[in-house]
C-alpha cells in the first residue's frame, strides 16, 4: 500500500518558523462571491511550506544562481523523502518499460542514477476530490508563485497549464475571468502554448507587477513530435524552467508513461504541480502535498452520505430474461428510492433549499444487441405502462423498506443511516399512482413517447403521453442507431425551443428525473441532483475503478443552501445559519443528503470505494482508539457561543475596532481621499455611495478610525480597498449560548502513520483505564471486610497509569491523563517536530502553557478550588467549530478566530467561558483577534452578561486571555487581556464577584 509523505512533512512546519517573504499571503479571496474554503486554503498553505523548504530551508535561491543548484535542492529533497520513509522500490524509474528513443531523451537530461526517482522529486501532487474546487486552488496557486516570484523568492520560471479536455480549459478560462474581474492589482492573463515564440519575442519575462502569462494546453497533445494540433515538447522545452500545472493530467499510458515524463523534463528545473481526484501511481500519492479525496471530503461533512443497498443488479446480467421478476423489482427499488427522495425535497418549507433530486443510470453497452442500456430501458417502459404484478411490487417495496428500516451502513463514516419515520412509512405505503406522479410527472399509466431535437445527435427525451412535461434523458454518443433499431414503434415528437436538456439538468425548472447513459458522459458535468446511482455491468473489473470513484464523486455534491456546500449539521454547528433554520430542515435533510447506490455487484463497489479510505492521508493510517469524552466532565453543562451576521455594517452600528496603518501611509491615503472626486472613488473600490461617505468620514477624524501602527502594505490602491471593506464588512453578534454537542471533535479524528500501533495503543489504553483502577482503589481502601495487604495495594498504585512516553526516530509523545480535560487521555508531543500523529498538542507555546497549569493545579490554594466544579478543552484549528469571530485586515473580511484553549467554570448561578489563546506577542494579528473579542463580548471595557435560560438559569460572562511570558510588552490598551501565569486568568473572576467567593 503507498503512503503519503510530504503532506505530514511540510504540516510540520509551523507558519511562526517562516521567514516574513513567505507569511502574510492572501490565500482566501478569489473573486466578488468565492472565498476560497478552509481545506482549499490549507493546500495551498503546504504548497507554500513545500516551495519554502526547496527554495530556500534547502538551497537559498538567489536570481541568476547556477542551474546545477537545483541538482543540489533536489538530492537534499530526496534524502528528506528517505528520512521519512520512502519506499525507494516503489518509486523507482522501470527502464525496461520505456521504448528505446524516448529513454535516450531522458539520459541526455537527467543522470538517472541506477533508476533512483531522486531526479524526478521536484513535484507535489494535490489529491482532491471531484467537486472540491479544485481549480480555485489552481487559480490561487499561480497568484501564489507570481507574489514569490516578485518577492524573490523562487526563480521567474513560465507557468504552463496541463488538462486532458478542451471544456477543462475553458473551465479554466471562465475562472481566471472571474478572478481577474475582482483583482485590479493583480490579473492572469491566458495563452495557448502554440503562441509561445511569439509572447517570449514581445516578452521575455512573462511576470510583471500586475500581471503574470500562463500558457494553457491539452496534455494529451504534447509528444516527441510535432503534426497538426500535437506538438513537440522539444520547442517549448526552456531548458525545462517551467512551473508545470497539471489537472487530472495523469491520465495517460502508464506502460510507458511517456507522456508523464514529457511533464517532468519541462519542469525539469522547475516544479511540477499534480492535481486529480484519483491516484493510483505510488510516486503521484508519496509526493501528495494535500490530501482531500473523496474520504476526506465526506468526512468533513462537503458532500452526501454513500450507502450502497444490498440489491444487486445482477438481473441484468442474464440477458436472455427479458420480462423477468428479478429485473423488474430491481428497476422498482430504485424508482421507489427516486419516489422517497422528490417526496422529502416536496415536504421542505422553502424552495431555495437543497436540490431536485434525480437518479442516474450508468450502463457498460449502449448500442449492441440487447445492450444494457435497451434492457433497463425496457423494465422503465413496463413500469410506465402500469405492468407490474401487484405481488412484485409488494415484495420490491416490503424489502426496501427493511433494509432502510435496518439503518444501513454508511461509507467511511462508521455511522448508520437513519431515515425518518415519516419517509419510511410513506415508503410501506406507497402505490405504483404515487411513484408515476413523483417519477414520471403523470396521474396514471401511459405509452412513453420520444422527444428529439432535430440538430441534438446526443440526447433523447421520454414522456408520458398523459403528462406535460418529460422524465426522462438518455446521453450517449449517437443517438442515430437508438432511433433506427431501438425506438421503432414508438411516436417521436420534434422539439425546438432548447437545443439541449443536458445543459440544463442542474437549474432549478429542469424537469427531468432520470438520466441515463454510458461511461463516456461521466465526466464534465456537474450537478448537486443526483441521490439514486445505478450501475449496471460496471465496476466488476479492475479497469473500472477510476470510473467509478469519479462517477461517485458527481454524485455526492451537495447544496443545502446558496453557496453553502456542506451538510446541514455542519451548517448549524459553525453558525452558518441559526437553530430555526436548522430545525425546519433537518427531519428531511437526511434522505436528501444521502446518495443511494444499487450496483451489478455490490462487493466490488464496495471494495473500490473503501480503497480510499485504506489511503486517508498516509497510508497505512490508523484512527487512534481510547481517547474518549471525560464522563467527570461532560456530566456537567458546558456552553459555547453561537453568532449570526448583522444586516447594516459595523462602522454603521457601532464605535468600530480601528484600523491599524502605517502612520506614512495614513497621510497619503487621507490626502489622496481628499482630493478625488466621489465618482473616482467609486469607479476605484466598487463601492457604494454610503461606503464612499463613510471612508470621507474616516480621514477627516483619523484619530477615531485608524491606528497608526500598522505594517506598510506598499500599493496604496490596494489599501484604499483594503479601508472600504474594513468599514463596510458586515459583523456578528451573539446570538444565543448553547450547549456543546459535537463541536469539538478533533479527538475522534487522532491519526497515526505507523506500519505498527499496538505499542502506542496499549500505552493509551492503559492511561485510559486511570480513572477506574484508581475508583476501584479506593473503594478497597473503605471496603474494611477487604483484607489487602500495604504491599499489595502500593503495587496496584504502581500499576496505575497516569502518564506514558511514547518515541518513533526521536520524536516523542507524551500520554496523559488530566482530570478535568474534556476528552481523555490528552497527548502531546514532547520533541519539536512529531510527524507521525495528527491532531494532538504540538506547538511550544500550548506545551508550556499545560505544564503551567498543572503546576498551579498542584498548589494547595489554587483558586480552581474555589468554584463549584470547572473543566477546559484543547480547541483544534482545522476540525473544530468553537471561536470567536474578528475583522482580518489583510483580507478585509471577517474571519474566525480559534483560542487553543477553552475553560468553563461555575459558581453557584454565576457561569464563566475563558478562551485562552497561548502566543507570543511579537505578531499583531493577536490584536485585532482581541478587538473581535470586545466586540462580541464586552460593554464599557467589562465582560457583557449572558443570559442562559436552559434547566438551569444562569449568567454567563465570555472572557479572554492571550497566554504569554512577555505580556508586559503588550500594548496598554490590550494589557487587560494577557497573563502570564494562570492564577493571573482567575483573580479577576474571583475579586469581581466577592458575593460569590466569600
């Protein structure tokens, strides 16, 4: 099994070790309505770390440095990959599969050293699932190598763009419009490869410092030689200084992989970026710098539950029954799941919401003899005509709903799929008049009539002739041969008024419910509607594979709201919409977020779509088992905050955090205001007229609206957009307090990379058992009828396992158990970097500051004493949706920001929520998460009171503590909110409230 390496290996690299060049990037906005996602961020945020370690921790890169430099960062690159475990077998260069010609141009470029892939290293490859954005990513990237470039820091090499379709390419194309569109500063311009002499002729450099030129072109047309639209590599080659994108251009002829290699000597003395939704080959996954397949992306709530149903559709394998029983109750399975679904999308309060589902069918032969598709075809046409045998129909309907009812598994989860009663019971009580009128758009069974578009070779439409509109589409190559020898007999009505169906299968009118086609349409096509998947004669062999995991990946986007692309628990849980919206949606938010998939042979899906999750990030990886919620802590109520946005801006509601600006800057941007014309301002930021009179508000009174000390930002037009949008971002308040539920998760969701486990999970479990040998000790301590000796019992104390050490290559972990965390054992890491666990308390400043806490928690009269009961919890940046919300400058958007930690305690009525933040304060931004704090949380400098009105009516204060050893450093303003040791956190609470503590 292959193993991710470089995504564990650059993740370690904390973004504080960074040199300043490399920090302080822009890698969220895209355009006027995209943000880019958290995980979107993330990929580009280790291809960052990559790029640092090979142009600058390895070889610093200096302009116009040697080539044979890059040998060097090469071999350092390698020995990094050997040090972290390559499997140098498997990503061995195999001569003897290369054809003869095509290995003498890799000798003459490369010393291939006995086969090593060390001169093949300089790559990353980026694994993300279909419909996770990938080219987003693509676009940001290329923002990113042009600010490294105009900051020095990695070479002015060309970027080249690399798909294996033509509507990849405008699909790219179409982005780089959008971006362009919101980028005044920055912008990308496109062209195609074969203009290459000719932009090079004009332009040398092909970076300036507003623009950056990308060539584009089809992967699968460069070769060793040079026709028509296929081109040689040779004539573009540039000594192979080329930033090389790839999507999904993998694909290819993997006996040779000649094609691969043409991508590796262009970039030869560059860097080589890999973007698929599915890899396979060992080099693509060890090099994977970010790892979101199509596991990762359900797991993180992006898309909808997989369940595969236990009915095969192995009738359809038999073609010499065409009218049997098997084929007709299969094809009634999925057509009652179809039924389910557009009946729960009905029930739905609003119509903005989710989507309108639909089922898919993907067949393996469209045009032979008795082909797939004519047999599934046929079993719909029978249905239609109300030929069902009334026992068929109750013995179809009666085993889907068991297996419904027996909440069926679903994929990577470990969870079980539960449906409403509601929608089961509609299922026991559904008849064929239903299922025609949610399916077919008819009140009773009719004769299927075709619909074509006389100048459409692709498509065919299906009606009722009893009803208005079709359900129907089938998308094949040629729809020439359906219409001589599969259709006769059958009324065929022309239509003229849309040119294709098929484009307009995700709007919201279109009118079809099922889709049928062959392999060849799968890709290229987008739609959230799809909640039944058929395959039929797909997915039995190995060559299959590739179909089915992308086939799969189109399937399982989801929509729940404009723009909101994760299911809806997600939603509510990061305060995206509020408990009301929530409520009204949920009961049928299950069915429609879940795709449901009957397969030839269910085993062979099943062992297809499970590879993934074999390959979570690292392969082999291990979710670590025993750490589990504290019963001593979670018996208690603990409370979080949760948001919604304001409709008017901040700077319209209320005394606004200032802007922090450099004090020379300040001067030229009021001067500048000042003296344009609205009109200019506005045609300048895109703004509003109110936005425009509020930023001439704000350089006549300075003092009221900025902080001078701000760092430089350099391009005065981007800060005069960088202050409009700052005044005019729209902000949150508390909304309520809730209790915690599955907000703090990262817990469940510790990884190990280790071939061996069992040492690290014996240590856990025997930290985990502390609890109950030491309640057990000390009920035989007041059990006086129990006779144990002192020998005895100061063994058995031994034995008890507070604290474990566990170490892999010098990297050391330490397991603990402390009594008042949420979730037990807690682990850290005890070395500086520990590359082989995920999701565990790594960084220095959270190290030190839990030693702090227990040694407080050791003195006699720690004030922790004095409350009724408290507790705290580790808060994990990437899976965790506990924060507090703030203004980012440097994007000019809101942005959520996650203390480390967080602390509740109580006494008597009186609650208090602590968010401790352990940093140093040699950065800024930790100011502007402060200002966000005051914000929400304080009134007149004092902590606001909260009211909660659950079963116990309490009043709650929210502060917040940034953690550090220089807090008298700190700026005065801020002073009020640092400490430096813990006991400094509690005596406010405690002398505030002397009621409470006498």
């Amino acid at each position: 099994m292959s193993k991710i390496l470089l995504q564990p290996m650059v993740e370690a690299i904390e973004e504080s070790s960074l040199p300043s060049a490399w920090t302080g990037l822009d890698l969220e906005t895209f355009s006027h309505a995209k943000m880019l996602r958290d995980y979107q961020q993330a990929a580009l945020r280790n291809a960052r770390n990559a790029l640092w370690k090979y142009y600058e921790a390895f070889v610093d890169y200096q302009l116009g440095e040697p080539l044979a430099l890059n040998e060097q960062r090469k071999a350092q690159l390698w020995q990094w990959y050997k040090t972290n475990g390559v499997d140098e077998k498997a990503m061995r260069l195999e001569a003897g599969n290369i054809n003869r010609r095509f290995l003498e141009l890799l000798h003459e470029r490369y010393d291939l050293k006995d086969g090593s892939y060390e001169p093949f290293i300089n790559r990353m490859s980026f694994w993300m699932a279909t419909g996770s954005g990938k080219t987003l990513v693509i676009v940001k990237l290329i923002e990113l190598l042009w600010t490294l470039i105009q900051r020095g820091e990695i070479p002015p090499n060309d970027i080249l763009f690399l798909t294996h379709r033509d509507d990849l390419i405008e699909q790219l194309r179409r982005h780089v419009e959008e971006f362009n569109a919101a980028h005044t500063e920055f912008r990308i311009n496109l062209r195609d490869l074969r203009e290459y002499d000719e932009v090079k002729r004009l332009r040398p450099s092909l970076f300036s410092d507003s623009e950056a030129t990308v060539f584009v072109y089809r992967s699968d047309n460069l070769s060793d030689e040079q026709k028509e639209k296929i081109v040689d590599f040779r004539n573009y080659e540039n000594e192979g200084r080329w930033y090389v994108l790839l999507d999904e251009a993998h694909k290819g002829d993997r006996a040779e992989s000649k094609r691969q290699h043409i991508y590796s000597m262009l970039s030869r003395n560059g860097f080589l970026f890999n973007f698929s939704a599915t890899f396979t080959d060992p080099r693509d996954i060890a090099t994977t710098v970010y790892n979101f397949n199509l596991s990762e992306y359900l797991t993180q709530g992006y898309g909808k539950r997989i369940v595969i149903l236990q009915q095969e559709l192995n009738a359809f394998r038999d073609k010499q029954d065409f009218t049997g029983e098997a084929k007709q109750k299969v094809v009634l399975k999925a057509l009652m799941c179809l039924a389910l679904m557009r009946y729960a999308y009905q029930q739905l309060p609003r119509r903005d919401a989710y989507h309108n589902p639909l089922m898919l069918t993907l067949v393996n032969s469209v045009s032979t003899d008795d082909s797939d598709l004519e047999l599934f075809f046929r079993e719909l046409r029978r249905v239609a005509l109300g030929q069902v045998e009334g026992g068929v129909w109750q013995e179809a309907r009666r085993e889907l709903y068991e297996e419904l009812a027996s909440k069926p598994e679903v994929m990577f989860e470990g969870r079980a799929l539960e449906l409403p009663p509601a929608l089961l019971h509609t299922l026991l009580t559904m008849e064929l008049p239903q299922l025609l009128s949610l399916v077919f758009h008819a009140p009773a069974p009719s004769e299927v009539e075709v619909i074509l578009h006389p100048q459409n070779r692709q498509e065919l439409a299906f009606k009722l002739k009893n009803a208005d509109r079709p359900f129907a589409l089938i998308k094949i190559g040629d729809i020439s041969a359906w219409l001589r020898e599969k259709l006769q007999g059958y009324e065929v009505n022309e239509q003229f008024d849309d040119a294709s169906l098929f484009r307009k299968l995700n709007e919201d009118d279109s009118e079809i419910t099922i889709l049928m086609g062959s392999r060849a349409f799968y890709e290229g096509w987008d739609s959230n509607r799809p909640n039944v998947l058929c395959y039929i004669n797909i997915g039995t062999g190995e060559d299959a594979r590739k179909f089915i995991l992308q086939s799969v990946g189109r399937g399982v986007r989801i929509e729940p709201l404009r723009n909101q692309r994760r299911r809806l628990l997600w939603l509510f849980n990061a305060g995206v919409i509020d408990k009301v919206e929530y409520e009204s949606l949920k009961e049928w938010a299950t069915a429609l977020e879940t795709l449901l998939v009957f397969g030839t042979r269910r085993k062979a899906l099943e062992s297809v779509i499970k590879e993934l999750e074999r390959e979570r990030l690292a392969a082999p990886q291990y979710r670590l088992e025993g750490v589990e919620r504290n019963p001593e802590v979670t018996g208690h109520l603990l409370l979080i905050p949760m948001y919604k946005a304001l409709d008017a801006p901040v700077a319209a509601q209320r005394v606004v955090a200032k802007f922090s600006i450099d004090a020379d800057e300040l001067n030229r941007l009021c001067q500048l205001v000042q003296a344009v014309d609205e009109r200019v301002l506005l045609c300048l930021t895109d703004a509003t007229p109110a936005q425009i009179r509020l930023l001439k508000q704000s350089v006549a009174e300075p003092d009221n609206y900025y902080r001078r000390n701000g760092s430089r930002r350099g391009d005065l037009l981007h800060l005069l957009k960088l202050v409009v949008s700052y005044f005019a971002v729209q902000p949150y308040e508390v909304e309520q307090l809730k209790p915690l539920e599955e907000e703090i998760r990262h817990f469940q969701q510790i990884r190990v990379t280790l071939q061996d486990v069992s040492e690290l999970q014996q240590k856990v479990e025997a930290v985990s058992q502390c609890p109950e040998l030491m309640q057990e000790l000390c009920e035989k301590l007041h059990n006086l009828h129990d006779k144990v000796s002192f020998e005895e019992l100061a063994a058995r104390i031994r034995a008890v396992k507070r604290e474990e050490t566990f170490s892999v290559n010098g990297q050391s972990i330490i397991i603990k158990h402390i009594a008042h965390h949420y979730y037990l054992p807690v682990i850290m890491s005890e070395t500086e970097r520990v590359e082989f666990i995920k999701h565990i308390i790594k960084t220095d400043s959270e190290r030190w500051f839990l030693r702090d806490l227990e040694s407080y928690l050791g003195q006699e009269n720690n004030l922790f004493r004095q409350f009724d009961w408290w507790a705290f919890s580790k808060i994990d940046e990437s899976l965790d949706e506990v924060y507090l919300w703030y203004h980012n400058p440097n994007t000019g958007r809101m942005a959520r920001f996650k203390p480390d930690f967080i602390f509740w305690l109580k006494k008597g009525s009186c609650y208090w929520i602590l968010f401790v933040d352990p940093k140093g304060l040699a950065y800024s931004d930790w100011m502007h998460k402060v200002d966000g704090y005051r914000e929400l949380f304080e009134q007149n400098s004092q902590p606001r009171k909260l009211a909660y009105n659950g079963k116990e009516k309490l009043t709650v204060e929210v502060w917040l503590w940034i953690y550090s050893k220089g807090s008298s450093k700190a700026p005065a303003e801020y002073n009020r909110h640092c400490a430096s040791a813990v006991e400094d956190m509690l005596k406010p609470i405690v002398s505030s409230f002397p009621s409470c503590f006498s």
